[in-house]
C-alpha cells in the first residue's frame, strides 16, 4: 500500500461503525492523513454516558499515554534545537539528575525507559507538582544498573521529559509544545488546556464490566501492590481511573505523561509530518526510528520496544515483529494510550494514524478495537 485507497477507506469505515452497534464504543473518532492531507476521518457517538451531548468535529478528549509520544518530540526537539547529542549524560544538561550513581546515565538511556526509574520513590508527591517530583526523580537511586534492562516508566516519564525540556528550552514541556508543532500546525491537541475550551471535552468513562479481559501478566502483576508494575502506576498519586480525568483542574495542569487532550485529526497530522521527515533532522530524526530498547519490559511484563521517547512493535531473534500495534511496518513509532487511545507514524507509508475514545476498554496491548481498525487500514486478516 503506497496510497490510502478507496478500499481501505471503506474497511476502516465498516470497522469504525460495527464498534458503534456491538455497543463498545460510546464516543469516537479514527483519522489517517498522508503525504500532508487528510485521507479519512470518521467521528461519531456521543460525549457523555446519558448520551445528550453528540460527539461532533471540534469534540477533544483525553488522551491517556498517547500523550507521550506529543511529550518525546517536545524534549528531542529542544535537544536538536540546543545541539545536544543523545549519547550525551543527563547531567550535562541537568546536573541535579547525576545523583545516586545516575551521572552516567545517557539521554538515549532515559528516553528509552533504560534510566531505571519508573517509579517515584519519595511519597506524598502528586502528579500535580511537576518540578518537584522531578528533583526527587532526580535525587533517588535507580532500580536498575542503567543501560542494563528496560522498564516502561507509566508516570515519571513526563517528568523526566519536562525537565529536560526546561533546561534546554526554558520553558515547560506544554507551552514548548504549542510552540513548536501546536500552533505551527494549528493542531487541536494541549497538554494543559486553555480554559476557554472546556465545553469541548468530552467526558471518559471506565471500561463495561461484560468487556473486562482475562488477566495476564500484566495485570496480575497490578494486582500485587509491592510489584514493581504496581509501584510504577501508583506515584505520583492521583488521577487514577476514568472519573479521575472529567476534572479541570486535570485538563489545566500540563501532565506529559498522560494528561494531553485533543482529537484524531491533530494526532494523526501531527505524526504525518513526522512521517515526511519535517522538525527533525541528522541524529535526532533518525532517532525516531532506532530501537533503542527491545525486549521483555519489567513494568508491562512482555515485550515491548521504544526508540527516542516512542513506542514501537517489538522484534523477535529473527527481526520479525511480535506485535503489530503500529501496523506491518519495522519503522512506525507512536505511543498508545490507557484503554485505547492510539497514535503513530508509518515513515514507509508517508502517514499518521490515530484513533481516540471515550470509552475506555481493560488491558495494556492486547487485542482491541484500535487494533482492529490498524488491521482495516492495512489490509490484514485477523
């Protein structure tokens, strides 16, 4: 597939809709643009359970850990922006983070969750204070030697991102964002929303209890609150579950990790121009790119991959992808998010994908509706 054709239009559509009458979505939108144009978009449903508020084109919603990949750009760009190589040491761009044996530690290492520290170990924070949950990111010890393994970093990761951003940049990772791809592409995702936009946001809702998932690793890994995955999700405390996020007090604060609101179109334009190789160039664009981690993940107990801040499908011994949340193609780069949200780049096919929801569904990369409709888009039984 070189060109998003007529067909795969059609699959998408049949996939999006038949979502809408087995009952599992109650609000969504899917969009594909390529080559710089916007190739689909099907939006529909509604924004709120007693269904009284039509899910329409200028509908947002929250957007769980999809935000991440929007957040990685933001730190990768500053660093191409201050010509800071990736190879080179946290603490030569933030000097408080050589602490604890972390002076070696890498920007490659730390984007790439090799950084050993998914969990904050200093309690009584929130996810609220960005600065200082950093300086305790900071000031704390690894989990691991660094370099040595990787373990996806479900919250502390946009605080790490952040910091990153301030010192390069001088300014928070939200506001660098608007900055440089927000307003430059006119695109309808913040991460820390202007308040004039809250009648705009739909509201998320938790997954139905008849479409809970069989438990796996993962989550008996939850379950078991001295986990490592447990410990990894619960600090900084708060904003926890669905009703947690209808706040505006939630949609105000720049929360990279988790916390960007927008829609499908935004996302999937957003990664179209990454796509086409535009804001990045020399080591930083063919970061995007580059496995950086690969392999069994401590914190999502399988195997995941990530390149310069993005997710991407792990590989097998042979080279062959283990999962194809991001499509058949070895380069596409995105980032998921908490009950379904899904944005990526496919650099082979020139686009962006992304699909958001406001019904969320149970598990971490595992079969699902945005799976289904990446499958649509290709062309790919299953």
């Amino acid at each position: 597939m070189r060109r998003i054709d007529g067909a795969a239009t059609a699959r998408v559509r049949a996939v999006f809709e038949d979502h809408f009458a087995r009952g599992e979505e109650l609000g969504a939108e899917v969009c594909v643009w390529q080559d710089g144009h916007e190739l689909l978009r099907f939006g529909g449903g509604w924004r709120d359970a007693a269904e009284t508020s039509p899910w329409t084109a200028d509908t947002i919603v929250f957007c769980w850990s999809a935000t991440k990949g929007p957040a990685a750009a933001c730190a990768l760009h500053a660093l191409q922006e201050a010509k800071v190589p990736l190879e080179a040491p946290v603490a030569d761009v933030w000097p408080e983070f050589g602490a604890a044996g972390k002076d070696k530690v890498t920007i490659s290492e730390l984007l790439a969750h090799r950084a050993g520290l998914p969990v904050l170990d200093q309690p009584g924070l929130d996810v609220f204070a960005l600065e200082e949950v950093a300086a305790a990111l900071a000031a704390q010890a690894p989990d691991w030697e660094p370099g040595t393994a990787h373990g996806y970093a479900p919250r502390t990761f946009g605080y790490l991102l952040d910091a990153l951003v301030r010192r390069t940049a001088g300014l928070p990772l939200g506001a660098y964002w608007r900055k440089a791809f927000g307003d430059p592409l006119a695109l309808q995702f913040w991460i820390g929303l202007p308040a004039e936009l809250d009648g705009h946001v739909a509201r998320m809702h938790a997954a139905r209890v008849g479409d809970l998932k069989e438990p796996g690793p993962f989550e008996n890994a939850l379950a078991d609150r001295a986990s490592l995955t447990a410990r990894s999700f619960a600090r900084p405390s708060g904003v926890v579950g669905a009703a947690a996020t209808n706040r505006p007090e939630v949609w105000r604060a720049s929360l990279p990790s988790f916390g960007g609101i927008g829609n499908a179109r935004s996302l999937a334009r957003f990664y179209d121009r990454l796509a086409a190789g535009e804001f990045f160039h020399g080591p930083w664009h063919e970061a995007l790119t580059q496995r950086r981690s690969n392999g069994q993940d401590l914190v999502l107990c399988q195997p995941t991959a990530f390149s310069a801040g993005f997710m991407m499908d792990p590989l097998d011994a042979s080279g062959t992808k283990q999962r194809a949340t991001f499509g058949p193609s070895l380069g596409a780069f995105g980032h998921p998010g908490a009950g379904g949200s899904l944005a990526f780049a496919d650099p082979e096919k020139r686009l962006g994908f992304a699909y958001v929801m406001n019904r969320m569904e149970n598990g971490v990369l595992r079969e699902s509706r945005p799976a289904r409709l990446v499958r649509a888009l290709y062309g790919v039984e299953g």
